[in-house]
C-alpha cells in the first residue's frame, strides 16, 4: 500500500480492533463475526496468532513509545518519496496522528522489532477496515537499513496469515505508485494481482503518476499456502 498519512494511505495501518493487543482485538473480531456466522465457534488460528511472532520479529500495536522511530522511518526520503502526502511530519504532528488513529475503528498501526534486540524494523498498516464487506487495504515500509532481507515479506506472511485466518476476511487491497516497481515486485510474489490503475493520480518526481490497486482474495492466499 502506498503510505502517507491521513485517512487511507498513511504511515499508520489498519487492523481488526483499536486494542492495544493482538489478542484482545482477534477476541472483539472474533465477536463480530461469530454474530456474522462467518467463522466456526472455535478458530484455531486466532488461537496461534496470539503469538505474535514470526521467525525474527516480534509485532505489537503501535504505542506512544514508539512514536519517534515511526516519525524517522516515515521522514526518511527513501519512503517520504512513495507517499501520497509526501510532507514531513513533526513531532507535534506526529502525536496528533497518534490520537486519531489510537481512537480509529477502521485503522491500525503495527510495530515489527528483531526479536534478538529489540531494534525497530518497520510498520504494518491496515487501513479502511471494512467487517460488512469483510476487506481492508494493507501496506507495510521497512527502515532503509533492514531492507532487501525479507523483512517486508516476512511480516505480510503473518498479517496475510492473521487477517484471513484468524480474522476471517475475504479481500485484502493495496495501492502503489506504479514506479515503486519493488514494492509491487514484493506484492506479486505474496500473491497480489494488479486490478487497476488510476491514471496521473499522484505528482511525483515533476510529473503525474499512475496509481496501481493489487488485490489478494483469501482463497487465493490459502491455494498459496
Ligand atoms: C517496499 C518495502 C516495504 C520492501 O521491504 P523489504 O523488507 O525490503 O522487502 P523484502 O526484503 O521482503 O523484499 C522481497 C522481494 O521484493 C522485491 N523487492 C523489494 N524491494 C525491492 C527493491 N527496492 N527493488 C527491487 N526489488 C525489490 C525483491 O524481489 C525482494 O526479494 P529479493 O531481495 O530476494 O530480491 C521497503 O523497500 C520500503 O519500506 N520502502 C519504502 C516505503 C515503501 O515503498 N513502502 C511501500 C509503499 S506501497
């Protein structure tokens, strides 16, 4: 997903709750879509996602101590550059972003850190949660030092995992300029497939660029697995 930040394509992400915890919002999610009859009254999965944990990450919600290394991450010219809103955040800003998506009901920010030391690697977005339709748009950036090691793959495999297993959602999308051509070599490989493009939506390096939408359905991701 192409990052910024405001309503839908900022450094913050979208999840399945506001908690401060996977577990609690996998219980409120869960809630939700057993009144939907959408699950089984038992889900493995939201069980094993309470490990909030992939083979070198740990991932948590966002929380106010980490609010500064986010800030940097998303003033950093190499993401600042494949933002919608390509503005640089200061740090008042940066806590009035926090309340508002702290109070978001649509949106969630995650925090991936090494787990051999803690060292900050990047954000997962989940963004225009939508339970009726059961979608949402996702997006991820990685610190420019960590990156091209699998970072960004490796917490999508867990928030794909997450979001169609545990929460049972059955569309996930993603927007991206069309010459972050990196990015949308990653989401292919993860499986997404290029639904659109809006043409000359977003100016970029002195000219109109094009805004590509990929899209990942859970069948797809299963038939992946
Ligand atoms: C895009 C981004 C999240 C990728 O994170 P990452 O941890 O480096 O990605 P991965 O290491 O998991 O990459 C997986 C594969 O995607 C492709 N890829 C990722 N970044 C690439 C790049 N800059 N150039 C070419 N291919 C790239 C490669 O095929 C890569 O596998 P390889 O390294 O074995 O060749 C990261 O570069 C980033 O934060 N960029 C700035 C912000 C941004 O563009 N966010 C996404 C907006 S839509």
């Amino acid at each position: 997903m192409l990052p910024g930040r405001g309503l839908s394509l900022g450094r913050a992400m979208v999840g399945c709750g506001t908690q401060p915890t996977l577990t609690i919002q996998s219980k409120n999610l869960k809630k939700y879509l057993l009144n939907t009859k959408l699950i089984p009254t038992e889900s493995p999965m939201l069980k094993n996602l309470q490990m909030n944990s992939t083979d070198r990450l740990i991932i948590n919600v966002m929380e106010a101590v980490d609010l500064e290394e986010v800030r940097i991450l998303h003033n950093d010219d190499s993401t600042l550059e494949w933002l919608t809103d390509p503005t640089h955040v200061s740090p008042l800003m940066q806590e009035q972003w926090y309340q508002e998506i702290s109070l978001s009901s649509t949106s969630q920010r995650y925090i991936a850190r090494l787990k051999k030391d803690q060292t900050f690697v990047g954000v997962f977005r989940i963004d225009r949660m939508d339970l009726r339709n059961s979608s949402a748009i996702v997006g991820a950036d990685v610190v420019p030092e960590l990156r091209r090691q699998g970072m960004a793959t490796e917490m999508f495999k867990y928030f794909l995992d997450y979001l169609f297993k545990g929460c049972g959602l059955n569309r996930l999308g993603l927007e991206t300029l069309a010459i972050n051509t990196g990015a949308i070599k990653m989401y292919k490989q993860l499986g997404f497939k290029q639904e659109g493009q809006l043409r000359k939506a977003i100016f970029r390096k002195n000219m109109f660029q094009e805004l590509i939408l990929m899209g990942l359905l859970r069948e797809e991701w299963s038939d992946i697995q």
